[in-house]
C-alpha cells in the first residue's frame, strides 16, 4: 500500500471521529503534533513543523466559529502579538464563481489558483487562470469584486446585489453572522482569501502579524463539514478548526525577541 509522511492534523481527526459514533457533541479538542508538506523553505515556511490543532466537532452554529476567532485574538494577545484575522466563506467563493458563469467542475481548480494571490505576482495568477479556462472579462470581473472597499458590512451589503445563487446566499449570512459574535476590528473580511485545501465548506480564515515580520501565516483554519461524514458512509457531521503554526510563531517571537528562555 502507498504509504505518506502526515500532512495535517485534520483528516486523522476526521478518522478517529467516524470510528468512534458514540463520541457526544459538540466534541471539543486539541492537539499538538507534527506535520510535512513539501514546497520551498523560508522563514516561517518548512517542510518539517509543529501544529498545534484547535477544533469544534459536532456544531453548524456559527458561533462555534466564533468561539475559535475569538480564542485565536486571546491567545496572541497574551503572548503579545498584534494581529488581523482575514476572514471569508467558500460558500460565497462559490456564488461569485456562479455569478460570473464559471463552470462547476472548474471552481476547485481556479480556487486554488485565487490561494496563491499573496505568494506570486498578479499578472502570473491572471496568466494561470486564463489558462485554467476563465475568459479575459471574468478575470477583469473577479479581479473587481475581490477589490470591493469598505467595512466588513458595506462590502456585504455590495457583495448582496452580485451574488444570487442560495448557497452564495448562505455564506454570506453566515459571514453577518460572524461578524455579529465577534466584536473585534481586527477581523478583515477578505473576499479573496480561498485556502487551497479542497475539504473547506464554509468558513475560512488566516491570521497574520499586522507589521508583516513574519509574511507567512501564524494560524489558519475553516468549516470541514464534509469529511467525517464521508470516512464514515454516514450523514454530514459538522465540524470547524484552526491550526497554529508553532514553528512559525516561534520565528515571529524572535524577531520581536519575545522569546524567553524556559
């Protein structure tokens, strides 16, 4: 049998979860351990690193969501970090691509191409996107919408009269819905923001430092409400999580030399 080095946390969770159906929700855990991705190396980037897991499994409450945004400000808090959380849903990703006619089979795919925005120029990921099948005027069109100013409510308000499919919809009430729990400024939405991960259903977010010492993300998690469901053969169970960078973080405390020695 193929055999691979762990790349996350989340499936083996969603595997421990759909072979324990007596487990009583909503479950709530965490977990610290390691993970591999292989891609280039950089400060706050390695193949090698520390996560330490964060999720809620068994709730489709958005404050569910909102009680893991809200621990993810208090922990960089204490450790004395400013920080934005970039926030979004990809539900509403998904009724963009709808309102500009792109194909169903293709949202995946150019979804990953949207993830790269802040890892390569934008002419490349324009470039990629063509070449993914989007035509010149949808790109223009996508570009516009990902550009839509305002506070987190004006920029919904505006998205409300371009997106018209039901699941665009919902994601985009659960997006109020956050932003209704979470009352902290420092919670951007960005309309941009994908995760290139394929099992996120709803929500998605990334944290960053404000000053930008460290350009890589120190946490970042979403909504996976598909994928106990489908190890098990069962109904959807829902379920929502955040990852902490642990090796990242760690580099972001020394160039603020915050680390203290133990």
């Amino acid at each position: 049998r193929n055999l691979g080095l762990r790349f996350d946390l989340t499936v083996p969770l969603a595997r421990f979860v759909a072979s324990n159906p007596n487990i009583k929700f909503p479950f709530k855990r965490y977990q610290i351990g390691l993970a591999f991705r292989d891609g280039p190396i950089k400060l706050g980037r390695y193949r090698e690193f520390w996560q330490c897991d964060v999720d809620i499994v068994g709730s489709k409450s958005m404050l569910a969501d909102a009680e893991l945004i809200n621990l993810t400000f208090d922990f960089f808090k204490k450790i004395g970090f400013k920080v934005v959380i970039e926030f979004n849903n990809r539900k509403l990703l998904d009724g963009i691509m709808e309102a500009l006619e792109i194909p169903e089979q293709e949202r995946n795919s150019i979804i990953l191409t949207i993830d790269k925005l802040k890892k390569l120029p934008l002419e490349d990921i324009k470039k990629e996107l063509k070449q993914k099948g989007m035509y010149d005027k949808q790109i223009k069109e996508i570009f516009e919408i990902f550009d839509i100013e305002g506070n987190n409510n004006d920029k919904i308000a505006k998205l409300r009269k371009i997106v018209r499919s039901v699941k665009g919809l919902e994601g985009l009430d659960e997006l109020e819905k956050i932003f209704k729990y979470v009352k902290n400024k420092d919670l951007e939405f960005k309309i941009s923001l994908a995760r290139g991960l394929n099992y996120y259903t709803g929500t998605v977010f990334e944290v960053f430092t404000k000053d930008e010492s460290v350009r890589s993300s120190l946490a970042a998690g979403g909504r996976w409400d598909d994928m106990i469901g489908k190890f098990a053969g069962s109904d959807e169970i829902p379920a929502v999580g955040i990852s902490f960078g642990i090796d990242t973080i760690i580099d972001a405390l020394k160039l603020k030399k915050k680390l203290k020695p133990v």
